[in-house]
C-alpha cells in the first residue's frame, strides 16, 4: 500500500517524468488528452453499474489507435478506454474512440493516434486547478507519452455537470475555465494547442444554464466549442447514452480537422517547460 500511495504523488507531479515502454516502434504519434469528468471518461451503456459490452462500430479498435495506460505504457486502445484511469466509477463507452476512428477515415495518412485519457468523474473545475493532483496527472501523464516521440495535437475537454450544483462554482466557472486552459498550454509549452471543448448537454444542479453561457462565451484564440445539446442521454438523465457519446466523437472529430494544419507542439517543445 506504501509504494502503491508514493507512485501516485509522484505521477500527480508535474515535474516527475517516469520512462514507459510502447508496444510500436511509431515515433510519430498525434498525441490526444482526453479530460474532464464522466461524460468524457464514458458511461454509455452503463446502468445501474453494469456495463453491457456493446461496442459499436466507431467504437472499435483500430491497430492505429493507441491509448496510454495508468502503468503508462502504450496499448492498443479498446473500450472503456478510461477504466484504469477513472477506475472509482464503472466506466462505459466514451467519446474518445469514436474521435480516433472519425479521424482515422477522413485522413487516412495521418498515423498513429496515441489517446492520453485523463478524465475524472464527478470533478467540478477547482480540481483541475493549475498544480492540483488530477491537473498535475494529465500533465505529467502527457510528457511521458511524448517521450517516445509524437505531436501533442489536441486537448479534448468535457467537464462541467458538477460546478452546475453551486451557485458560487457556476458564476466562477468562466474565470476558471479560462485559466485551466491557459495554464495548461503553458504548461505543456504550447501557447497556441487547439482545445476543443464540450458544452453541456445535462446537469446535476439548477444551474446548467450559467454553465453553459460560460463555455458559449469562452472566445480564446485556438479554442472550438462543441455542443452536446439534444444528445441522447441514459437513463439516469446525466449521462449520454452508448449512440450519443459515438456521435459525440465524431463532432470532437470535425471539429479537430477544421484546425488544419497548425496543430503541431512536438515532444521537444513540451520537454523544455520541464
């Protein structure tokens, strides 16, 4: 339990880099982090705690799709891809693969696409501070998946349901958004990152309308917003179903192929921030 509880302070630090085996010999990889809560990590097809299984079709691995793990090595990604990320929920079907797959038809030549998940559920924007632990873990998590050699592409962000809940969280929630951004490209030693974040579709609280003027009214240079409203959501009424988070990926796509031919913060450029 000891090295178990001094493994995660390290990963949790910015500055600890820990080297990591890949199962390819691709030094170019498009390096993706997935981030937010659990409409991003993936509850589709989940209910009542079981996941079903059913994987559909863009959400199938691809030899071309990688994801890296929480021992922080490269695999070949399957769903749920967040599992051992977000591993205090049953994880289910996400965004995440479906983007990989979308991205892999429209541009066949693009390469290797290596998916750094990172999501959280039940994470409100404070918990992503700049040096808080989960912030601190994505950031750490996505230099050692350049370590091997890629291209940090895109930041793929959906969070929000949990600041909904708080008066107080959800009049902040422009002013922190704006900040996590901006401090995790610095971080990242990448000024101009496209980011492509998610507006709501559902809510915890009485307040998904501020929620949602604040990430509508994000304007920052390199960053597109997708909307989620009028998605399918599950039963519980939060989370988007199995067909709703396939469908998600595939504007997440769109969206990260219309930011053209910018996208390029190479391992180099990420290592000198270190």
């Amino acid at each position: 339990m000891l090295l178990a509880y001094i493994f995660l302070i390290l990963l949790a630090h910015p500055f600890c880099v820990i080297p990591t085996n890949t199962t390819t010999s691709n030094d170019n990889k498009n390096i993706v982090i997935l981030a937010g809560q659990s409409n991003m990590s993936g509850r589709g097809g989940v209910v009542n705690n079981i996941f079903d299984w059913y994987i559909p079709p863009e959400c199938q691995s691809n030899s071309s799709i990688l994801r890296l793990t929480k021992g922080l090595s490269w695999e070949v990604a399957k769903e749920p891809i967040h599992q051992d990320i977000d591993y205090y929920a049953v994880c289910g079907i996400g965004p995440g693969m479906s983007f990989a797959n979308s991205i892999l038809k429209n541009d066949p030549n693009i390469g290797v696409i290596g998916l750094v998940p990172c999501a959280i559920g039940s994470t409100n924007i404070s918990l992503w501070s700049q040096d808080s632990f989960y912030y601190n873990q994505m950031v750490n998590r996505t230099r050692i998946a350049l370590q091997g050699g890629g291209t940090l592409r895109a930041l793929l962000w959906y969070q929000g349901e949990s600041d909904t809940l708080n008066l107080e969280d959800a009049n902040l929630y422009k002013s922190r958004l704006e900040k996590f951004f901006t401090d995790a490209r610095n971080d990242l030693g990448a000024p101009s990152l496209p980011i492509i974040q998610v507006a709501l579709a559902t809510t915890l609280g009485p307040y998904m309308k501020e929620i949602r003027n604040a990430q509508l009214g994000i304007h920052l240079p390199n960053v597109k917003t997708v909307d989620a409203n009028g998605l399918k959501v599950g039963p519980d009424y939060v989370h988007l179903s199995t067909q709703a988070e396939a469908q998600l990926g595939q504007m997440l796509a769109q969206a990260f192929l219309e930011f053209g031919s910018y996208t390029i913060h190479n391992s180099s450029e990420v290592q000198k921030k270190e």
